[in-house]
C-alpha cells in the first residue's frame, strides 16, 4: 500500500504599487497558466504541489497602468513552524509618476510657463505658480518661463530639465529676475543769448 501524499504546500503573495499601496487585480501565474488573482488587500494565496525544499517558479502580472516584474518569483517550499503560508512581496510600480512643479519667479509677475511648448499656467502678481503632470520614471521634461512679453527683465526666457524619479515628487523652478533700470539722460540746457546785449 503506498504511503499517503504528503499535504500541498500553500503560498501567499503580497503585492504592492508603492509601499503601503496593495494592488488589486495582479495575475499570478505558473506554466502560462493563471492561478491566483490578488485581492482589494493585494494578497493571493497559492497551493502547490511538491516536495519539501523544492524550488518552483511563478510569475506576476500586474494591472494596466503598472509595470510587471522582469523575471519569475522563485519559491523555495518549506513547512512554517507556525503553519502560516510564507509571504512573498512583489512590487509593480507605476508606469506614470504624480510631478508638481512650482515656479518661483522674483520681479517675474504674469509670466507665461511653457511646458511642451504649449502655455500651461502664468505666475501670479507675486512671481508664483504651480502645474500638475504625469510622466514616466526616468522621463525627462523642461519647463520655461516665457520673458517675450516683457522685455526689462532679465535673463531671458529662462528654462530649466527636470528628470522624473521612481516615486511622485515636487520639483522647484526658482528663477531671479533683474529689472532693468530706465537710463535718465541728463541734457544740458542752453541758455538764450542775447543779441547786442553788453557784457
């Protein structure tokens, strides 16, 4: 009589966007077939066949808008003291990154901002302003701030890049204007003169 088989082995993932951030809706996967699907907590939970200290491979996909792991989770199948299903963490980040970009613009009131060449917002009578966006991590972008308008300030037209990170950011654009200063032209005045007059 052949002995018993031995019980399945269960393992749980845990998937996450950003930390603290689960993911619903991550497609878990062995031998192109999908056999576990993570919920509103991010957690799936799979049982495997297999022998004790066995290593197996499993891969994630993750929902649009999300960037799914490269290579395959490997598993190695171990029985928990405690009972409990060891925990594998996967990340699937955003393909798209929240930026805030804020303009500090000294002497530059009601100035045009120019992002992909199109006017996006214009600075307040302070020299302040701020836009939202999205972009890729690694991405990068330029901002200018358009001076055509007004040409007593300098420098002009000042742009400046920004590179996107892995995480949603806030970017400064703090620029300096210098006024120029209306030249005042002394004329010197000339006296009438007097014709026959004696001196």
């Amino acid at each position: 009589m052949d002995p018993p088989a031995p019980p399945p082995f269960n393992v749980a993932f845990a998937v996450e966007g950003d930390p603290g951030n689960p993911i619903t809706g991550a497609i878990v996967s062995r031998n192109d077939k999908a056999v576990a699907t993570t919920g509103p907590d991010g957690r799936a939970t799979l049982t495997l066949e297999g022998a004790d200290g066995e290593t197996v491979d499993a891969t994630v996909k993750c929902p649009e808008g999300f960037t799914s792991p490269t290579k395959p989770i490997s598993m190695r199948l171990a029985r928990m003291r405690d009972g409990r299903a060891p925990e594998f963490r996967v990340s699937c980040p955003p393909n798209q990154r929240k930026v805030v970009v804020a303009v500090k613009a000294e002497n530059g009131p009601n100035l045009p901002v120019i992002y992909l060449g199109k006017v996006i917002t214009r600075t307040d009578a302070s020299g302040a302003a701020h836009f939202a966006l999205e972009a890729p991590p690694g991405g990068q972008f330029q901002v200018t701030l358009d001076t055509s308008g007004d040409a007593k300030i300098k420098p002009a037209s000042p742009s400046k890049p920004f590179t996107v990170g892995q995480h949603d950011d806030i970017f400064v654009f703090d620029q300096k204007f210098e006024v120029e200063k209306k030249k005042v032209v002394h004329h010197k005045v000339k006296l009438p003169t007097c014709l026959g007059c004696k001196a």
